[in-house]
C-alpha cells in the first residue's frame, strides 16, 4: 500500500470517528415549576437529570447542545442558567507558625485585630452557645487543636459531586488574590511571644510542597470563628475542593442543607462576577428563615458588584487594618455593610500549624462570629445591631467615604447595645 493510500485511509477513518463522538453536553440549573415533570422535560430534551435540592424545584441536568436552543421553549422551566465553576485564586505565600504541644491552641484570639473590635470583651455577655455557623468553603482540618470541640457535623459536596456536574467556564471569580499584602506588619505581631514559636521554613516544608492555598482556607476561617464565638458550633460544608474549584450548584445545594439542619449564621468568604438567580433565590430563603448571611465584599479594590456580597440583605465585609484604614486590596463600594480588620490576621492552618493571612475572606468570619454572639441573646435583629455598634471610619477614608457601610465593626458595642 502507497504512503498516499495511508495517509487516505487514515483521514477517513478520522472521519468517520468525529461523526460517531458524541456532542458536548452542558451542566445546566433549572428552577422548575410547581408541579413540572422534570424528568419528562428532561427526556424530552435528551439530557439527563444529576440531582436536585428537596423541596426547592431546584434542579440539575446534564443536556447536549447550547440550553438557550432546547430549554427557554419547554414550558415548566422557570429560569436556567449554567452551572457556573467558580475558582479559589491562590494567595501566594504564607507565613506558617509553629507552637510547642503544650502551647495554649487558642492563643490568637488575642491578636491586635481582635483586640481592636472588642472581641474579648463581648465574651463576658455572650459566647455564641446554641448558635450553629455553616461555612460554606473548602475542607476543615477537624483535628486541629483550636477546633476540637468547635465543630458539628456538616457535609461534603465535594466527594459526592455528581459525575458530569462541572462547569465549562472557569475564569468569573476571584476571591482569594493575597499577593499584594505585606507578609507580616510587625507592629500587629508584638503579641507573639517569639521565644515559643518558630516559622515554619516553607521551602524544606513537604507538607506546602505544591499545595493550593484554597486547602487551608476552610481551616482558617473556622479559626476565626471559633476565636470570636467560642461557644457557636461550626457546620464545615465542603464546596471547594482543594485545588480551590466549586460549582454553583453546589454552592445553592450547601445553603440549603445548611438551613435545614439549624444554622443560624452562614458564612460564605468566596464570590463570583455571574448574578446567579438560583444563588440569590437560596440567599433569600435563607434571609426569610432568619439566618444571618455574611459575605466577603473581595480583593479586586474595586466597587463593581460579587455575589453573594451584592444581594440584599447580606451582611457584606470589607477589610481594614489595624489603624481603620480600607486593606489595599479590599473591595468597597455600595453594597458593603460593615468593615472588619483583614491585614495579618492569625487563624489555624492544618496539620496543627497557624499562619497569617489577608483577605476579605477572613474579615467575613469575623462578622460570623459577631452574628453568632448576637443571634446567642436576641433571636432576630443581629444585622441591626453589627451595624449600630459599628464604629464610623469615613474621616480615617476620605477618598472612600460612604462607601465603607457602617464602619468598623465593635463586637462589644453590638453584643451590648452600647
């Protein structure tokens, strides 16, 4: 046989191979009507049904071809969207502490920006008891020292992730870009007795060797919740996997499983660009049960609108530091409600470790824990008080006047009405 026949019968082939692929199929979120048949409308678009939230008319389908084509002329279907991937951006080094074993596993709810709002303070009224947090993020490493007694039972929609849930589109959100933050002000680490801790030499470290930041996030912000509400239990809800990626679908499914098992507070330190209606409908539900929702306002030093931070009635968080000035990297704007200090914040980090950290992501849980102080004494009413016991910054900001919501939060001030 000639090369030329070769080459013939082998482009032919290919051919014949592309014709038989299958075409590429789409994640896709529905908001079905009462009483639609899903799985008719379903067959009838030849996809397949992945899962669905109880009780919400919330679903999620995997469909050949473009949704816009197939699903806006079925009637039953309410509202579609994409199921949306929203990606953790890392945020670069950090600076990783060690302690003797005898070392109190506490001991950075003491830390200057803790002290600076009061938190300590506040304790002596509320400790947050029989307030449950979710935290919606990524996975929690339950046997650290600080949270052994802190946490109650959540889920993990990580490992049972649907197969054929991800999303296409990976480039809407961002969240976690540290890189701008100094290492470590000096000034904000004079509480750190040195004698008793030693950094941890990050480039002989195998346990950092290669991995994403987004794996440490959920260890550190139940950290910061557990220091500020001692006494809440933290509901991890693992929607982040650990190279920092989730979908929108899970994220709406966490929200929900997190209102029907008792919590009082969510906190969500993640956003994305996309206005989900799916999203904000979970939100709502949540804001209608009385759940107190927080959100990170971001690290883009910018006024353009995330979500969940936008959506009404979410208790958005922006980054401050030490001397009430807005973090560099810290969002503002319109949909900002309060402030809380974000620059070299000590948390837990896994494998028994601490670090410190920046990012709107951790001013989050720090108003989480506020809530759950709050939400401890008075039933409702705990966005209220975060906001009149919140300290006015504006002159310490002029160029971001009124656009800093209420100010700094006074954990003190909002658990005693001050």
């Amino acid at each position: 046989m000639t090369g030329r026949r070769i080459v013939l019968l082998l482009l032919i082939l290919l051919v014949g191979r592309a014709s038989q692929a299958e075409p590429p199929s789409f994640p896709l979120i529905i908001q079905a009507a009462p009483n639609a048949n899903v799985r008719a409308i379903t067959a009838i678009i030849g996809g397949k049904l992945l899962d669905s939230i109880p009780d919400t008319g919330t679903y999620l389908l995997n469909i050949p071809g473009l949704p816009s084509a197939v699903a806006a002329a079925l009637s039953g279907i309410q509202a579609f969207e994409p199921n949306e991937d929203i990606t953790l951006q890392g945020f670069g080094k950090v600076g990783v502490l060690k302690f003797p074993p005898n070392h109190p596993a506490d001991w950075y709810k003491q830390q200057p920006g803790l002290r600076l709002i009061r938190a300590a303070e506040a304790l002596a009224y509320s400790t947050g008891r029989g307030v449950v947090v979710a935290d919606l993020n990524s996975r929690v490493d339950v046997g650290h020292p600080a949270l052994i007694g802190h946490l109650t039972s959540g889920y993990d929609f990580v490992v049972d992730k649907p197969a054929g849930s991800a999303s296409l589109d990976q480039s809407s959100a961002s969240f976690m870009d540290q890189s701008s933050a100094s290492f470590l002000d000096q000034s904000s680490a004079s509480f750190l007795d040195q004698s008793s801790a030693s950094f941890v030499d990050q480039s002989s470290a195998s346990f950092l060797d290669g991995v994403n930041p987004a794996y440490s996030h959920g260890t550190l912000c139940a950290g910061i919740i557990a220091a500020v509400a001692p006494d809440s239990m933290i509901m991890p809800l693992r929607v982040f996997d650990d190279q920092g990626s989730a979908d929108m679908f899970s994220i709406v499914k966490a929200i929900h499983y997190a209102i029907r098992h008792g919590a009082q507070v969510i906190n969500m330190s993640f956003g994305t660009l996309h206005n989900s209606r799916a999203l904000r409908s979970a939100v709502d539900f949540a804001l209608r049960n009385n759940v107190v929702v927080i959100a990170s306002a971001g690290n883009n030093n910018t006024s353009a609108a995330q979500y969940p931070a936008a959506y009404d009635g979410v208790i958005t968080t922006a980054s401050t530091d030490l001397l009430d000035k807005k973090a560099p990297f810290s969002n503002y704007g319109s949909d900002v409600y309060v402030d809380a200090p974000g620059v070299n914040v000590f948390s837990a980090y896994p494998g028994g470790y601490y670090s410190i950290v920046s990012g709107t992501s951790f001013s989050a849980p720090t108003v989480a824990g506020a809530a759950a102080l709050v939400r401890s004494l008075r039933a409702t009413g705990a966005s209220a008080d975060i906001a009149r016991g919140s300290i006015n910054i504006d002159s310490k900001n002029p160029a971001y006047a009124h656009r800093l919501g209420y100010g700094r939060v006074d954990i003190f001030r909002a658990v005693t009405r001050d």
